[in-house]
C-alpha cells in the first residue's frame, strides 16, 4: 500500500462510526412519543370547544416544528453518508493512483537495474543497448532525467585509454615466428622454443583483441557523449522556445576526471557543469555554449582546439591551471560572473578578442604564446600579475573600466595596448622585452609604471588624465612620448633613458618630475608646455638635450643637474636665472633654480641674448674639454 492510504485512513478515523443500537433505540423512542402524545392531546383537548381548538392549533404548530426539525436531521445523516461515501471513493481512487505511481516506480526501477547492469557488461553491443535503454527511460519519465544524465557522466569518468594511444603499440612481434616440434634454434644469444612461440602468438592475438576493445569502447563513448548533448540544445525558435523534442531543461553535468573525445557542446544550454580534472582529446566545440550557473575546468587540459566562440557564461566560471594544448579560442564570449584563469597554461593561440568581462578576471601567472584580446571589454578588476607573455600580445582597444593590474607580468614579445583605455592601469615591476606601444591609448586614472623595464622601443602618444608614475623606470632602446598629454602630475623620477627620449609637443598640465632622471642619449623636448612646476633635480644629460621652444609657465628646478662633456643643453631665449648665477664647474650647471618669464617667447622686456648667451656658455665649456 501507498505511502498516500494512511493520510487517507487517518482521515476517516476522524468520523465516528454511528453503532446499530442508536437507530433501534431512536425509532422506538418515536413510537413511545408518538403514543403518548395522542393520549395526552385527547385528554386535554378532546372536549372540542373553541379553546380546545386554538389549543390543537398551537400543538399542531409544534408538531410541525418537530417534524421539520425531525426532517433536518435526516438531511444531516444523509449529508453525512454522502460524505462518508465521497471519501470513501477518494480514498479507494489516491490508493489506485498510488499504487499506479508504485507499479510505475517498480517498472522504472526494474528497467533502470536491467539497464546499468548492462553498462557493465564486457560486449559493446550491450552496452549500446543499455545507454539507449536509459535514454528511453529519461524521454518517457522525465522525473528521472538528472539521473540518468548523472549515469551517463559517470561512465564517462571511468577509466580509458583512448586508441591514439594503442597505436604506438607493435601488434606482431619482430623476427620469424617458429610453431611445431622443430629443434630450437638461437637468435642473438637466445634460446628459441616452441613455448616462447606459442606466447608470443598469444600475447600478439592479446593485443589485437584489446585494440579492438578499445575502438568498441570508444564508439559507446561518443555515443555516451552524443546522447548528453542531445538533450542539451533547445534550438530556440522566434519566440524564444524550444523546439527540439529531446531537449531536457535544467540539467547539471558532473564530468569530473573525464576522458572525452571530440566533445561537442555547440549552442547547448546547461546549469552547472563540472569539468574539472577533464580531459578533452581532439576538438572541444562550446560555440554558443550557455552556461546558466557555475561553470568548473580546473585543472582540465585540452589537447586539441577548444572553441569556446560566443559562448555566455552566467556565473562563476573556474579555469585555474588549466592546459591549453592547442588553439584557445574564447571571441565574443560573455563572462557574467567572476572568471578565474589563474596558472593557466596556453601553449597555442588565446584568442579572446571582443571578449567581454562583467565582473572580476583573473589570469594571474598565466602563461600565454600569441594573445589576443583585442576590443575586449573588462568591466571588473583585470589581474594579468606575473603573467608570461611569450609572443605578441594584442590588446588594442580594450577597455578596462575599472584596475588593470599587469604587475610583475613579462612580455618577452610585443606589447600592443593602442587605442586601448584603462580606468587605472597597474604595470608595477612589469617587463617588456620587445617593443611596447600604447599609442592612442587612454588613462583615465591613475597610470603607473613604476620599476617597470623597457628592453626595446616604447610608444607612448597617450593621454594622461590622471597621475602618471614612471618613476625608476628603464627604458633601454628609444622612448617615445611625442604629443602626449598629461592632464594631472607625471612622475619620472630616478629613471633611465639609454635611449633617445621624445617628448616633442608634450604637454604637461600638472606637476612634472624628473628629478635624478638619467639621460644616456639625446633628450628632446622641443614645443614642450610646462603647465605647472618641473623639476630636473639632480638629472644627468649625457647627449643632446633640446628645450628649443618649450614653455614653461611655473617654476623650474634644475638644481644639481649634471651635463656631461657629450652633452648640449639648448634653453629658450629670454630666461635668466632666479639666483645669482654661480661659476660653472665640470660637470654641473651654475645656477640652481630657473623660473619662466610670462613673456619669453617674445623675450619683451628681457634681455633676448640671456637664453643664448647660456647655451654659448655650455658649448664653450664642453669644447674646452
């Protein structure tokens, strides 16, 4: 009996069961009533005057009253039998669904034992027939969906070689093969008998049974892996509803360890998916892909392609130290919660362009070859910390909308940031070894590249709009900051400059530090605008260092600086120094502080030949030497 009858019997225990007596006992206690009131209405009332009569009357409207009342009762006990009988037939038609629901439950029950032991059989046929035995199961009942896709991620999680593998192996051993009573004979030192023949022959009819083992596994693997998937693309129509029959809504995948071959999850549509520790050989096709919650590949690897093109991602998504043997391909994916790449390997392309980030990313000590992720939106905090770029990496106009951290990160090829635009970029301590550009780019906050090493060209016709730190930084080849605009403080201190340094037509609209800055080539700043103070303190020029038409509108500090015996400094005419000047001495300047005429560029009311006179100065005193 169902689980559902005892509700039902309890129920009805509720309701007293009226005993045989009380009926009996009533019908004589209305006959006795009867009888005695006919006595007593002909004693009192049988005289047959008018009182008499009125009298009859009001007794005849008792009567009534009573019998009416007599009526309800009835119609009560009639309700109540009705009742009684209603629930009664409620009760006897939930023991039929129910124990249709148990016959139903044992059904599916006996089919799904028959079905799995079927899995375990040694003959690929039947299993076959058990995985399709359970798809059955699922698209007729589909209380029972989830856990039939969970048996079917489970015997994906088994253990297998695939046949790649079983190629390598020789399937006939080398040298003649001897069978029959012939006297041994010696190979190599080795004593020949018929024994050692017979196991070879063995051994070689071994490994051609478990190579075919093998691609009979394989093929009720891939069948494994077709039947998920199927039940996994709705194929929307205009309206946004499914129209595939076999589509199963709200389903979990829990492929942990898995081995899978060829995967192809293209515009399928899953809940949570576990693919940690997975195992992706040949191509992994995720194109479209939606994933409503948390998607997990730690620790995966991929050893083919895997294509995850405009694939949206829902909520978390986890690829710590995964192993991206070939091509990752994530373009125009959609990342709407946090997405974690920490420590993943990318031995080919990553191509994330147009990618787009919602909230925190994370490739913390990633190790990418050819990156690109070019016109990719980062909405939230963006860590690439200690990550390794071992080719170009592409990130022309990407916008980081909130901390782009490259700190400690090493680019050992091209860097391409142009036209990109950071909210606050973070390249602490960050190596370039090839050519870095951000041209074009845009720093809305804070921009800072603090002990960070340029090892080749860098290219920096950006716009500064916050404060930017440059501050021991080494720039080893030439560095170009033509046409820049710094809008708050630029911040150089105590960097070095092996190469030429350009910043013709920079402006500078807030504080501009160089103080102890190393010039070991030429300095250009011709067309300059010094918005605000600068400061050359301690600064060294080791080559041609040209202020020819720079403006400098507030102070200037060139206190300390060092000209060496290669160098020329060229100053515009009509300044003059805002100390008394000192002597010059090898090798530094003799005056201390400079501070701008309003009118210098016209030289009104200066003497014109101050500027030039100074530039005499030097050139004398570097040909003496």
């Amino acid at each position: 009996m169902s689980s559902l009858e005892p509700n039902v019997e309890q129920r009805r225990m509720e309701i007293p069961v009226m005993p045989a007596w009380v009926i009996w006992a009533g019908a004589v206690g209305l006959l006795v009533i009867a009888t005695v009131s006919v006595f007593i209405l002909l004693s009192l009332f049988g005289g047959g005057t008018e009182q008499d009569k009125i009298r009859l009357e009001v007794v005849k409207l008792a009567g009534s009253i009573v019998i009416g009342t007599g009526g309800a009762v009835a119609l009560l006990l009639a309700a109540r039998r009705q009742r009684t009988t209603e629930l009664d037939l409620d009760h006897r038609t939930r023991v039929a669904v129910a124990n249709e629901h148990d016959a139903t439950e044992r059904r599916i029950t006996e089919l799904y034992t028959a079905a799995t032991e079927q899995l375990g059989s040694d003959k690929a046929p039947v299993r076959l027939a058990g995985l399709h035995a359970l798809d059955r199961l699922g698209q007729t009942y589909p209380s029972h969906r989830q856990t039939i896709i969970d048996v079917f991620c489970s015997y994906l999680c088994m253990p297998f070689t695939p046949p790649a593998d079983t190629r390598q192996r020789r399937l006939v051993p080398s040298g003649p093969r001897r069978l029959g009573l012939r006297p041994p004979a010696r190979h190599g030192g080795a004593t020949r008998t018929l024994i050692t023949d017979l196991r070879n022959a063995l051994d070689t009819s071994s490994l051609v049974d478990d190579l075919e083992g093998v691609r009979q596994e394989l093929k009720v693997r891939l069948t494994a892996q077709r039947l998920i998937v199927d039940h996994l693309r709705p194929y929307h129509d205009r309206n946004g509803n499914p129209t595939n029959p076999k589509f199963w809504d709200n389903l979990n995948l829990d492929l942990t360890g898995a081995i899978l071959i060829d995967w192809d999850m293209h515009h399928c549509h899953v809940r949570t998916c576990h693919f940690n520790k997975a195992s992706f050989q040949g191509t992994a096709m995720f194109v479209e892909a939606e994933f409503q919650n948390s998607a997990f590949f730690d620790g995966a690897t991929f050893q083919g392609p895997a294509v995850f093109g405009r694939a949206s991602f829902q909520g978390y998504t986890w690829f710590d130290e995964v192993s991206f043997q070939d091509e990752a391909y994530f373009r125009d994916a959609s990342f709407q919660g946090n997405a974690w790449f920490d420590k993943v390997s990318f031995h080919g392309e990553a191509n994330f362009g147009r990618a787009s980030f919602r909230h925190e990313v994370r490739f913390s000590e990633a190790s990418f070859q050819d990156s690109d992720f070019d016109g990719a939106t980062f909405q939230g905090f963006a860590s690439f910390s200690e990550a390794s770029f071992q080719e170009s990496a592409h990130f022309n106009e990407a916008s980081f909308q909130r901390v782009a951290y490259f700190a400690g990160a090493s680019f050992r090829d091209s860097a391409d940031f142009d036209g990109a635009v950071f909210q606050d970029a973070k390249f602490l301590r960050t190596s370039f070894q090839s050519g870095a550009d951000f041209d074009d780019a845009t720093f809305r906050g804070s921009a800072s590249f603090s002990e960070a090493s340029f090892q080749d060209s860098a290219n920096f016709n950006a716009s500064f709009q916050g404060d930017a730190h440059f501050d021991e930084v080494s720039f080893r080849e030439s560095a170009w900051f033509e046409m820049a605009v710094f809008q708050n403080s630029a911040n150089f201190d105590e960097s070095v400059f092996q190469g030429s340094a350009h910043f013709n037509e920079v402006s500078f609209r807030g504080f501009a530090l160089f103080r102890g800055v190393s010039f070991n080539d030429s300095a250009w700043f011709d067309n300059v605008s010094f918005q605000d103070t600068v400061h050359f303190d301690k600064a060294s020029f080791h080559g041609v260092a040209d202020f020819s038409e720079t403006s400098f509108h507030g102070e200037v500090y060139f206190k300390n600086a060092k000209a060496l015996k290669s160098g020329t400094c060229i100053f515009p005419a009509g300044w003059s120094p805002h100390y008394p000047p000192e002597p010059l001495s090898d090798p530094f300047f003799g005056w201390a502080v400079l501070v701008g005429d309003e009118s210098a560029s016209s030289a009104k009311g200066r003497d014109p030949e101050v500027g030039v006179g100074l530039q005499n100065q030097l050139a004398s005193h570097d040909s003496e030497d």
